[in-house]
C-alpha cells in the first residue's frame, strides 16, 4: 500500500522564504493525483519532498505507513519523470531503461523482460538500439517513463513530463500516460500547470495558490462546486465571467442585481444576506442565446454588442462587454449571433455561481 499523507508540512527554503506554510493531503493508494496552480505556488517543491530532492522543515510526509522524513530517495521506491527527460545521451534507448537496474545488480535474464516489458507497453520496441537523439520528443519522454517503469515503484511522480511537446503529442501522450495508470495499477502524483491536463487525467485535483491548498475534489466538483472564485477562474476554458452584483430580497428567496439585471439565487446561508457586496459567476456556456431560453429568463438577462466571433466547429465563442467587464459566450455555431450584432443573452439562474466580494469564498 503506498498512499501519500502530508502531516503539517513546511517547507522553508536556505533563504529563508516558506513557500509551503502547512500542507495536509492524502492521497490514497492508486490513485491518480494532479497537482495543479500557477507558476510558483509551490507544486514541484511539493512533489520534490515526496521524491526526497528537497528537506522538509517541519511536520511529517508518510509513503503508506512509513514516515519517510529523513529516508533517503533511494529507499523510497519512487520514480520521478521530469519536464526534461534527462537521458543518457550515450546509451541507446535499451541501455537508459536498463541501467538503473544493472546498478542494483539485478541478473540480466530479468533486467532484460523487465526492460522488453516496458518497451512493449509504451510501444518503444522499434527503438531499443537507437540513441536518444535520433527519438522524438515523444518517444524520447516514453523512455523516460519505461525508465520509471522498470522499477517497480510505488508511487510515481511526475512534473510537467509533456511541456516540451507540442499540442497534438501532448493529447496523445495524456492518454498515454493515463492508461499507462491503469495498467500499472499504482499511485500517480502529477505537476501541471495546464488545468485541461489536471482535469482531463486527475482521479481527484489538488488546487495550490501560494503553497496553500484552494481545493482538492474530482475535476467534476471543481469544476460544479469550486470553493472560490481562484479555483472557478483557474478550472475551466475559456474562463468562468465574473460580474459585480448586489444581493436583494427576492420574494421568499434573493436574486442578485446588477444594471437592470435580476438573477434569482439559491442560497441557504443562514442570516440574511441583504445589501451583501457579491460576485455572480457564470460558466460561457451558461449563457444563452436561444430565444426560448431568453423568453423565459425574465429580468435574468443582459444585452450587449458582440465585439468579437471565435468560430471553434461546432461551437462559437461571443466576445462582448458588461460594465466595462470582459465576457465570453460558447453558443451552437448554427446560431446566427456574430461580431457587430446586439444580442440578449440569458443567464442561466441554476447554474450562477455566487461569491462573496470581500473573501471570495463561495456563498451557497
Ligand atoms: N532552491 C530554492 N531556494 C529558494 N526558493 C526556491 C527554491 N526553489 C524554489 N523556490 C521558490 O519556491 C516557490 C515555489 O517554487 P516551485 O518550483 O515549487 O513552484 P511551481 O509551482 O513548481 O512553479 P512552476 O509552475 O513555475 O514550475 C517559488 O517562489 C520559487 O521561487
Ligand atoms: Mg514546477
């Protein structure tokens, strides 16, 4: 068994900066873990204490039972793939997977299925007697993965392994990696700073701001129910609108108001919440433009010009402003709404989102 438990973990640098201020997490065994935030919020130094790279300044890190402060990354049966596939440039493509096992002294009938096995599940078998350079970067990045694989370890650790691949590869090599999380059937911890990667791999999302935890659920809480308006901005593409409003009575409930527009929202806050200062989040695909949609939307609508039409396929994105704030629209592309038009669009009330303006802390 080797879960991941973070007990009040710090880590303070030589410089005496803490990037991570007190971090608790479990991970479960085999689970597939992203780690996820913008740049410098701490995610490699968080996966480097796993691996042992980096000293942990306080509390305590578990692999399954085993407090693991002071062992050594040798001892900690893990395998870390970086962004950098760091292979040996004058081994061929066998020798780089085979040689951490021959360091161990593993007899040579083994390293070698071991070796073949992996090759075979990563579709590296072309290439065994080739040198690194003549591999593209896909296959240079699956070395460095059967490189891993040979091993046997508990818990792999991965940080950003697909950046240095272009777009097409990094869809195929996603996939790649996933089911390679199947197969292998063990704990996967994983460094992104690409939210479409986090939600399209992770069992379950950490988000991290400033060394600090925001969320940690399945990419489908994170993206229905995100804790604050960090994580509803930084979960989802193209990003969620955001528009200042104001709370006000609303019949037995509230809506939340701003120019002439009234949103009803559910809210079971306890105390009344009249007059409260808030956010109104809504996803681009949230907002409609249908006419059916728009009649029965009442006061919940908004009219502006689009300014900009992005044709994606089956989808286009409307670009247009409220109170000097920039929103998106993802419509049918077979509805006629384009750049120059003065549309209507209808926000849909069961799907706002409502934060506080103050702490932007959902409301709900
Ligand atoms: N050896 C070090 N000494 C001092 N500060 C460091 C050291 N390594 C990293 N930091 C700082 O710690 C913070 C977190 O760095 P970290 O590399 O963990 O971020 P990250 O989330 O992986 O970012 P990125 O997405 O850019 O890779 C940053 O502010 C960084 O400058
Ligand atoms: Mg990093």
């Amino acid at each position: 068994m080797a879960g991941i438990t973070f007990k009040h973990v710090v880590k303070t640098y030589d410089n005496g900066v803490t990037v991570v201020p007190d971090l608790n997490l479990e991970i479960k065994d085999k689970e597939f873990v992203v780690l996820v935030g913008p740049s410098g919020c701490g995610k490699s130094t968080t996966l480097r204490m796993i691996a042992g790279l980096e000293t942990i300044s306080d509390g305590d890190l578990f692999i399954g039972d085993r407090r693991i402060n002071d062992v050594a990354p040798k001892n900690r049966n893990i395998a870390m793939v970086f962004q950098s596939y760091a292979l040996y440039p004058h081994m061929t493509v066998y020798k780089n997977m085979a040689f951490a096992l021959e360091l161990q002294k593993m007899p040579k009938k083994e390293i070698r299925e071991k070796v073949l096995e992996a090759a075979r599940i990563l579709e590296l078998e072309p290439y065994l007697d080739r040198k690194p350079k003549a591999l593209s970067g896909g296959q240079r990045q699956r070395v460095a993965l059967g490189r891993a694989m040979v091993r046997n370890p508990e818990v792999f650790l991965l940080d950003e392994p697909l950046s240095n691949l272009d777009a097409k590869l990094r869809t195929e090599m996603r996939s790649q990696i996933s089911s390679l999380h199947q197969k292998l059937q063990t704990t996967f911890v994983y460094v992104t700073h690409d939210q479409t990667e986090a939600m399209t791999m992770g069992d379950r999302i950490c988000v991290m701001r400033d060394g600090i935890i925001q969320q940690f659920d399945t990419p489908q809480n994170l993206y229905n129910n995100p804790c604050n308006m960090f994580v509803a901005g930084f979960i989802g593409s193209p990003q969620m609108n955001f528009i200042d409003a104001v709370i006000e009575k609303d019949g037995d409930g509230y809506a939340a108001v701003f120019g002439r527009t009234r949103v009803p929202v559910r809210l079971e806050t306890a105390g009344s919440i009249e007059g409260r200062q808030v956010v109104l989040g809504i996803r681009p695909e949230d907002l409609h433009i249908e006419k059916d949609f728009v009649a029965a939307a009442g006061n919940s609508t908004v009219t502006a010009e689009i300014t900009l039409d992005e044709m994606m396929g089956s989808e286009v994105y409307l670009y247009f402003t409220i109170d000097g704030k920039k929103m998106i629209a993802r419509v049918p592309s077979k509805l006629s709404a384009r750049m120059g038009e003065t549309v209507k669009f209808a926000l849909d009330s069961d799907a706002v989102h409502v934060f506080d303006k103050e702490t932007e802390e959902a409301l709900r």
